[in-house]
C-alpha cells in the first residue's frame, strides 16, 4: 500500500512505531493535515492487526459522520483496490477490513451512556478542545492501548497539563508541513494573517522570537506592509491558525465559563426557557437555559441552523424535530427586531415573547451575563466556537475598543443574551 504523506504524517508515525507513548497529541496550525494523517495511520493498523477496534470520537455522532469519516473515506479512496478492502456499514458508521475484521467505529460523546459502554484498542479525540475532561477520562481508562488527539492551540484547557507525562508526547505542524496538499488559495489565505515583515520573526520552543527575544510591545518586529494595509494582518489568527502556537484572544468579551456533559445538563431538575435569535441565510440560534437560583446559569445548544434549509416554517420545526420537545408552555425569548417572526411563533400556540432592546442593550446585556457563573454543555459546539471568539473590536492602533467586533458569530451569544437579561426581571433575580 503506497500511501502520499505529508511531512505530518511522518511525525506521527514515527511517534507511534517507537512504542514510547500511551497518549499522542497532534496540535497546531489549520491545514496542517493533523486529522488526515492519523486516519492514513489507522488504515494501516487495520490492515495489519486482527480483531482490532478503533473508536474516533466527535462531541456528536452527526459531527463525527460528517467530518472525520469523511477523512477516513477520502484516504481509502486514494485507489480502488484499497476501498474494496474494506465494508462501510452506514448505519453504525463503521468500516470494517475484510482480511483481518478490524474495525474503525465513528462515535458521538452526545449520549454519556454510549461511552461508558465502549471499549477500544485505540480512542482518537477529534478537536480534544470540544471535550470535557471527565468524558476523556471515561473513554481513556476503556482504551487498551493508545489515546490520540488533535487540536488548534486556540486556548488553553484540560490536555496541556499531560503534556509533562513521560508517557505523552506533543507534535506540533504548521500549513508548511501539509504544503503539498494544499492550493495556492488557501496557503494565501493563511499567510495573509501575518502581521510582521517576512523573515523578521522565528519559532523557538512555544515562543514567538524576534532579535533574540519573544516578541512582546517592547519588541516589536517591522510589520508586513501588504497586509497591513489590507487590514488582513492579525496577531492572535497568525499565532494559532498558521504557526500552531497557543494564543488566547486579548479582547474577548466573556472568560471563565465551564463545562459538563448533556446528560448532567438533562439531569437538572430546574426550569427550562429558551433564548432564540434568528437567521434565514445565517443561522438560527436556539439555546436551552437553566437557573438554579444561586447565581448559576446552565446552558446547551438545541439549534445552530438557517431558517432557508428547514423546508418547514420555523414553529413546525420547533414542535416537530426538536427532542425533547420545547411545549407550549416553555418560555422563549426571541429577538424583538424581527417583530413578525415574534408574532408568527406566538399564534402558532408557542410561548414567544420579545426580548429586551433599547439603548445600551447590548451593553447591559454583556455585563448582566459577565455577573453570573455560567456552565455549558461539552456538546455544544457552536456555542462553544461562539464564545471563544466573541470579542471586542480593535481600532487602527490595536486597542480594544467597548464594541462588538461585527465578524464574529454571535448567534448562540445573542440568544443566551436575550434569555439571560428577560430572566433577570422575569424571575426577578437580584444581585448581591
């Protein structure tokens, strides 16, 4: 079997073959062919053990199926000989290899009852970033032989600190080291993020260097002329989506939120409501929200969609194709600047109600919710995307200014808005 690999792959090979280590981490920069090249792997463990299972994990089935096995079919289908060595069964999103009845399984973390029942020879956590440290915990100790990870070093979480086991070992790639596959375009792309001259600034360790020392206001590298003046050049993106470096956003409006798993969620014996902000070509963003009276409010995301690819009206989708059912009697908040949506909703029987706007309402919002602990679920993807980078806006010198930055999704961040400040008089919640 003759497979094209990057420079990626080799890396994570070599780790693998030298039989050092119980976890592999493969982080860094976007498209540096990190997922790929673990399921080039896998397909040649498949063909060469027998009875082995591999289990890929996403935070939901659908993610999974969508994204990951997608890799996985893409590498078998590089010939026609390779794929017919396999069976895919659709509906267990599985492939099994003929020859030695190895097994690939793509799984979901949506169901904690799922994982309690898994075992596996090998556990890959897709975008580790997404998962919360009890349900890895939970595959890890039901995984024989080795754990395997990706990420973006976009912030820093639960994975870093195993980063000093003996047993564990770190590979950092960058677009560089997956060039071959890659267009002109997308390369462009990346390298547009650059905020500093070509060739002024280099990678020692974690750490960005210029002169001798990490790069810091003090010591400043000339800046790229083109990009700049483009207004495509940005530090924090530079850092993590082309250089693979760790970077949290200096200007994000909420910090210190948790996680816990949908069924811990589920398990609440508190009220549910609903914040929802619409979007026809953009997506419509439904969040279930929990307060347990004491400062505390629980999150999870039940709908990140476009209202153009429902093909049903919005409040038939809602009593028909969301489980659990949101009833008539469960409050929704809703974005009071599409009045007729609002309306539509109320007279289909749907407890729909306007949120609070006005002047300084966004504002207010923001601060009401920065007041409150606040705990999401570890499916919630988007939302989860959504407040790692919903942040303030940078005027021409850097600065953070007290406005939203118009690119970001804010969808998830809006509804919760809406749901959050409506509750604050509704439940007349006071603060301390």
């Amino acid at each position: 079997m003759n497979f094209k690999v990057s420079k990626t792959f080799d890396a994570i090979y070599s780790a693998y073959i030298s039989g050092l280590y119980r976890l592999i981490v493969a982080y860094g920069s976007s498209r540096s062919g990190k997922s790929y090249s673990i399921m080039q792997l896998f397909c040649i463990l498949l063909m060469q053990k027998k009875n082995y299972k591999i289990t890929v994990w996403r935070g939901t089935r659908v993610d999974a199926v969508g994204t990951i096995l997608e890799d996985f079919k893409s590498v078998i289908s590089e010939n026609a000989i390779l794929y017919s060595k396999f069976i895919y069964n659709k509906k267990d999103a599985t492939f099994t290899c003929k020859a030695t009845g190895s097994v690939i399984h793509f799984m979901g973390t949506d169901v904690i009852s799922k994982v309690l029942g898994m075992s596996q020879n090998i556990s890959f956590f897709n975008e580790i970033s997404h998962f919360s440290e009890e349900v890895f915990l939970q595959i890890k100790q039901r995984t024989t032989d080795l754990i395997f990870s990706d990420f973006n070093p976009s912030r820093e979480f639960f994975i870093n600190k195993y980063e000093a086991h003996e047993s564990s070992i770190f590979l950092r790639s960058t677009y560089k080291d997956n060039e071959d596959f890659l267009t002109d375009g997308i390369i462009a792309d990346l390298e547009s993020y650059n905020p500093h001259e070509v060739g002024s600034t280099y990678v020692e360790g974690k750490k960005l260097m210029h002169n001798g020392a990490e790069v810091s206001d003090e010591n400043e590298p000339p800046p790229h002329v083109f990009n700049t003046a483009n207004k495509t050049a940005d530090l924090y993106m530079h850092l993590v989506y082309a250089l693979g470096l760790k970077a949290e956003k200096p200007n994000r409006v909420y910090r210190d939120w948790s996680t816990c798993t949908e069924d811990f969620f589920n398990q609440l014996e508190y009220e549910s409501y609903f914040g929802l902000d619409f979007g026809i070509s953009s997506p419509t963003a439904i969040v279930e929200v929990k307060y347990d009276g004491d400062r505390t409010f629980y999150l999870h995301q039940r709908m990140y969609k476009p209202n153009s690819i429902l093909r049903m009206p919005l409040y038939e989708y809602i009593r028909t194709r969301m489980f659990p059912e949101i009833s008539d009697e469960d409050l929704i908040v809703c974005d009071s600047a599409k009045k007729v949506m609002v309306d539509e909703l109320a007279f289909a029987g749907l407890k729909a109600v306007k949120a609070i706007k006005g002047p300084g309402s966004v504002d207010k919002r923001i601060t009401q919710i920065q007041g409150f602990n606040i705990i999401f679920t570890d499916t919630s993807e988007d939302l989860e995307e959504e407040y790692y980078n919903y942040s303030y806006k940078l005027d021409r010198y850097g600065l953070v200014t007290d406005d939203i930055d118009p690119k970001c999704k804010d969808h998830l961040m809006d509804a919760t808005g809406y749901v959050i400040s409506y509750l604050i008089g509704w439940l007349r919640i006071r603060f301390n």
